[in-house]
C-alpha cells in the first residue's frame, strides 16, 4: 500500500516533452516550456526578474523590521494599559517568533499548491490587517493576539528563496539570493532604531503603523508587478488552455500526477516535515543554519545590555552599535553576490556539470569568520578593550551569517528544485525556533562563565560544526540520490 502511495505521488517518468508536439517524443501528450519559450519564467527580461527580487527583498526586510521592533516601546505599551507585568512585555517581542514557526508550514506548501501570486497576495493583505490590528488595539491582550497572527502571515520569508529558483538558472543565483538575505538581516537590526526613535517622537503606536503603511504600499507593487514565476502552476494553465482550445483530454503537464485532490492537498502539507525528517542534507543544513542563526540573535540581545553596562553608552547611543552588524551583512552579502555564482561558474567548467555541493567550499570560510568574531567579541568585552574592537567582532559575526545563510539556502534551492520552497520552510521552522529561544541562554551563560569563555564556548561550537560542508561535498550527491522521491526534478 505504501509503495503504491508513493508511486502515485512521483510524476510520471515519460518526460521528453514538448508542447506543439512535432517532435518525435516518447509522449506527445506531455507539455513542458519549449527552449526560449517566453512563458517560461527564467526566459523574461532581466529588468523584469530583478524588479520582482528587489519587490521581493523589501517585502522580506519590511516583514523582519516588524519582528523586533515591538521591543524598545513594549514600556510605554504597558504604561498605556496599565499594567506592570513583566511577562507581556516578553510576549509583545516573542509571541511573533512563534507566529513565525507557524507561517511555513502554511504558507510554503500552498505556494507549491496553487502558485506562488495569490499567495502572497492574501497572505500580505492579512499581514496589513494584522499590522493595522495591532496598531488599534485597545488591550494588551489584544495587541498580543495581532502580533501573533502577523508573524503567522509572513509568507514571503518561506516563498522568496523559491521565487529565485523560479528565475535563475543555478550558475546566476547567487546574487539574488544575497540580496535577500542581506535585506531580510537588516530587518532586525534596524528595528530597535526605528522603534525607538518612532516610540519617543510620535508615540508607540507608530512603531506598528509604520510598517503597516510600507506593507500596503508593497503590497499594491506586489500585486501590480508580479506575475506567476512557479513553473509547475504554469505548465497546469497552459495544459487546461490546450485541452478546451484542442479537445484533447490526454494533455498533462510534465509535473501532472495520479494523486486525487485530497492526496495531493495532503502530500504538499506534510511535504516539509517529511523532508526534515527523511533527508540527511536538509537535516545537517538546517542543524548547521540554526545554530549560527541562534547565536547570532544571542549576540544581539546582549549588544545593548554590554554597551550601557560596560561602555557606558546612553539608550540612544547603544543603539547605533548595532551597526556593527550591519556593516557585517553589508560585507558579506556583496562578497557572496560576487563570489558565489563566479565560483559555481568555475567550478562547473571544471567539471562540466553543476552539482549544488559547488556551492558549500566558501562555507568553511564562514565558519571559521563566524567562530573568529564570537572569540573576538567575548574576550574584547570581557577586558574592556576600545568599543571599535567588540563593534569589529559583532561586524564579523554579521559577516558569517550572512555567508552561512546565502551559502546553505542556495545549497538547498539548487538541490531541491520544485520543492525548494517546502525544504525551506522546514528550515525556518527549526531556525525560527533556534532563534526565538536560544537567546533565553544568553544571560545566565555569559554570568557564569564570563564574555571570554561564553564567546570561547560559542566559537567553539561553530567550529565543532565545520566539518559538515565537507561531509555534503563528500556525501551529498549520494545522500540527494536517496532523496529523488521528494524531487521530482531529480526523477525527471
């Protein structure tokens, strides 16, 4: 019974396709994009692909300003509803983490499901509401219920990575896939900026209305600007096009397969999990993401505390040390948008054939980045050297993020390929999940062994990780090669 499950779920093996059908194929009934077909999504304009990243980037960094910006007026929000618990003022900034755990168990299947466009169009629209919801509220209550549903309704983190899949070949993604991630990360150092500056000039409710304005404005761009990029969902419109125009029943699309309606809603929602769950690279990837993720969000929280604490900076001014980070994201991104395509262009001229572990050598640079800023920041603390010095370490643990996160997200896309978007939400659920509560460590590590040996401890561990690219390098096309049900391109 489980082998015919799965059977039915593969897409069917006769793939030599063509859409006009003068070809001799081995059925003529199947329908994939012609060569140069300009339907096919990475065959438009590259004005037109780039206008869809960047639309795409300022709605992810949009949605990641929102996640942290509640922190810095969560007292005057409390003051407004008169209440002195200590535990809501946790609730305004975490409650949206879990909201995010959720969103990509939701929002990454349906977009395989039914296309990427409405999707994000309804999921943004309620993100507005949300956001509008959370600026009228009238309790504390309330305002926490909308900055769960919020967080529940950011569909583009999940989404995005995929709509670069859609566009790019693998040997020009990498450029999109910095842009994504260096604005997504600027999101959450930018957001205690804002916030802080909004709460204290114009009052905490614009920390809420500001964003729910950008959404807006994005939101019409999206819906005005962005067309279907899923190939899959394509194919299915041109196939019902061709069947009413031709009267031919037999037409299928190259992804078409035997699953019933309700298999098929199933399948695509448990997608995700199964990936986790079944395939190794997935596994050791999100492992690897999660903890440099983590720890990255650990170090943020302490920015502050350290500089007011131990370099005597004012509110407003331990907030510019965030900046480290920032430059840090800077740095690497544009690193990554100028190395990582040349080097798969490299190395698949080598080889004469792209494989995705051409994209997993610069991550042992990361790694060894990542581990060097978390020393460097705990011990510059530790013994109070010059603030530029614990500024330069954050600045490189910025640096390492952004290069782990391009590196590793790329990895997965390129391995992936139409299910790339349910592997990257099973990433982010357990990466959302890292960073939601991993920062909770932070202040009773650092109490007790100190900066230098919490930094120490931390580098350490990245390093302890740092032999897992060379495993994927090794492994990987075997392990992938275990993985072909989840890929149908694999299969293909």
């Amino acid at each position: 019974m489980e082998a015919e499950t799965e059977k039915a779920t593969q897409p069917k093996e006769t793939t030599t396709i063509t859409e006009s059908g003068p070809e001799a194929t081995l059925n003529p009934n199947v329908f994939d994009f012609q060569e140069n077909d300009p339907t096919n999504p990475r065959n438009w304009s590259k004005p037109r692909k780039w206008t869809i990243v960047i639309l795409v980037a300022c709605l992810s960094a949009n949605n990641q300003l929102c996640t942290i910006i509640a922190a810095p007026v969560s007292p005057p929000i409390l003051a407004t509803f008169h209440s002195t618990n200590t535990l809501y003022r946790t609730l305004i900034v975490s409650i949206w983490e879990l909201g995010e755990i959720i969103s990509p168990l939701v929002w990454g299947p349906l977009s395989e499901l039914y296309g990427r466009r409405w999707i994000l169009n309804i999921a943004n629209l309620l993100f507005v509401a949300f956001l509008a919801g959370t600026a009228l509220s009238t309790s504390i209550q309330m305002l926490i219920a909308f900055r769960f549903l919020s967080g529940a309704a950011t569909a583009i983190s999940p989404i995005g990575p995929g709509i670069v899949e859609d566009l790019f070949a693998e040997e020009h993604r990498g450029r999109a896939m910095s842009m994504m991630s260096m604005m997504g990360a600027f999101g959450p150092i930018v957001g205690p900026i804002v916030g802080s500056y909004l709460g204290e000039k114009a009052g905490w409710r614009w920390a809420f209305w500001l964003p729910t304005i950008l959404a807006g404005a994005l939101g019409v761009l999206l819906f005005a600007l962005y067309r279907e990029t899923y190939k899959v969902t394509i194919l299915e419109r041109k196939v019902r096009e061709q069947r009413l125009a031709t009267g031919n029943r037999s037409l299928r699309s190259k992804y078409e397969t035997d699953e019933t309606a309700r298999q098929k809603f199933f399948n695509t929602g448990v997608r995700p999990l199964k990936f986790l769950v079944w395939s190794p690279i997935l596994a050791l990837s999100t492992i690897y993401l999660s903890v440099v993720y983590g720890y990255t969000y650990l170090t943020m929280t302490i920015i502050a505390p350290v500089f007011q604490d131990i370099y005597g900076f004012s509110e407003g001014a331990s907030g510019l040390a965030f900046l480290g980070l920032c430059l840090g994201f800077v740095i690497g991104a544009f690193l990554c948008s100028f190395l990582s395509d040349r080097y798969v262009r490299i190395a698949k001229a080598r080889s004469q054939v792209f494989t995705p572990e051409q994209r997993l050598p610069p991550l042992l640079i990361a790694c060894v980045i990542m581990s060097a800023g978390l020393f460097l920041f705990g011990w510059s603390v530790q013994y109070r050297l010059q603030y530029v010095v614990t500024i330069l370490g954050t600045g490189i643990i910025g640096l390492g993020l952004v290069a782990t996160s391009i590196c590793v997200q790329t990895y997965i896309v390129d391995a992936f390929g139409i299910y790339s978007v349910s592997a990257i939400s099973a990433m982010m659920v357990v990466r959302n999940t890292t960073a939601a509560f991993l920062p909770l460590a932070g202040p009773p590590l650092f109490s007790s062994l100190g900066y230098h040996w919490g930094g120490t401890l931390l580098g350490c561990v990245v390093l302890f990780f740092s032999p897992m690219p060379l495993v994927l390098m090794r492994m990987g096309g075997k392990l992938r090669a275990r993985d072909t049900r989840f890929n149908a391109e694999l299969v293909l």
